[in-house]
C-alpha cells in the first residue's frame, strides 16, 4: 500500500487520545434507563463523533425521550463530573504525540468536545495535551459550522497552522466512521483505530487501520521513525 508524505498531523481526542467513549456510554446509559430506555450499540455507532447537542437530540428523538436537549445535557453533565476526572490515555497515544512533537511535526487536536468538555476530561493530563500546537474545539469554537462527518473542523484545525499547509499534505488519526468521512471530504489521509465493534465495511475509506496506536509506523506517511 502506498501512502502520501505528510508534514501536519491531526488527532481526535475522545477514543482515540483518550478512553473516554466507555463514559460517554456509561453516562447515556444511565440517563436514559431512568426512563425505562435502552442505549444500544447501535444507536452509540451512528453518534460517534458528533458533537454533544447533536448526540443528546438524536438520542431524545430516536428513544423518544421525554426531555428536552438541555435537559439530557444537563442530567449527563452530573455524571460526566465524577467519571471524567478518571479516564485513561490511549495505549501509544502519549508516545506518539510525543514523538511527533519532538521532531517537530506540527501537530494539532480536532475535537468535537466544548472545551469545558475537554478541560474536564484533559485535568490529568495538561503535559499531553500541551503538546499540541493547537486545539480545535467543534461544540465551542463558532467556525466549525457542522459537526463530522462536515469536513469543517479538520478545515478549520489546519488552517490555523502558522504555515497553512494543504489538506492533503495533513494525516488525520480517528476512531470513528465520522471521523473518517470528515477527514476524507476534507481531501486528508487518514489512519483510524476503531472500536472492535465496527463492521469493517464501514472503514473501507480509512487510509489505514490500524488495531492500536502503538502499531503506528510514523516512516509510512513520511515522518521520522521511532528510534530503533
């Protein structure tokens, strides 16, 4: 397999960065079983990598949920505050991020979290998300228009590169069928690490995919290598 040579790299944070879609998961379970519905799989899939009012209004509409959006938001957010403080970082995701940033390739998160969201989920891990040279925050940042699978905030996150670069010389790392989509209709590379789960014909547009993080081969896409 070919791959093109990248000089910008582009992260998502939430089950790529961070363990932290096993929360989002437990949080809407635990909301929406108050009133006697169930949060299958099915439904988490097709939400992964929305931002968080589009998740809350397309789980109020399909489990028809007698709560408005704020309010699901808000009975979500008490639980967020007690389990956030405890997630974990990815396997390979710190040495990565690292290894990049020490060569220095110019690397940037893409979220669709607010950034209330990450602050929270990111409180014990300030050296890992320092890192990067920016974040890119969908729910809170007024020029992503559209959450993934819009191109926008991969768009938006590369531009704001002092350099600019073009969009096929960025790489994007995913988790999600989304995050994929957004990153091709954005014309980027992307490697996708995805939940076990996901039929692999949902990930046949990723550019690689990849088990782990810590599978990752940075000379693949150009970037210096790991040292031997």
């Amino acid at each position: 397999m070919q791959f093109q040579k990248v000089t910008h790299v582009l992260f998502d944070l939430d089950g790529l960065i961070i363990d932290s879609e096993i929360i989002y998961t437990e949080a809407f379970t635990t909301v929406c079983a108050k009133y006697g519905k169930v949060f299958t799989w099915e439904l988490k899939s097709s939400l992964l990598g929305f931002q968080g009012p589009e998740c809350a209004e397309k789980i109020i509409k399909t489990l028809e949920l007698p709560i408005t959006k704020e309010e699901f938001i808000a009975e979500c957010w008490k639980l967020y505050t007690a389990l956030f403080p405890n997630v974990k970082v990815m396997p390979g995701a710190k040495r990565l991020v690292k290894h990049l940033k020490d060569n220095g390739v110019p690397i940037a998160l893409a979220t669709s979290s607010s950034q209330e969201s990450v602050e929270m989920k990111m409180q014990h891990h300030k050296e890992l998300l320092g890192m990067f040279h920016h974040l890119t925050m969908g729910t809170s940042d007024p020029e992503v228009t559209k959450g993934k699978p819009d191109p926008a905030i991969f768009l938006v996150c590369a531009s704001r590169f002092p350099d600019k670069p073009k969009s096929e010389n960025c790489l994007v790392f995913e988790d999600a069928v989304n995050g994929i989509k957004a990153a091709r209709a954005a014309n980027m590379q992307v490697v996708v690490v995805p939940d076990p789960r996901i039929d692999a014909a949902e990930l046949k547009d990723a550019t690689l995919v990849l088990r782990s993080l810590e599978d990752f081969k940075p000379e693949l896409f150009g970037l210096p290598p790991y040292p031997s």
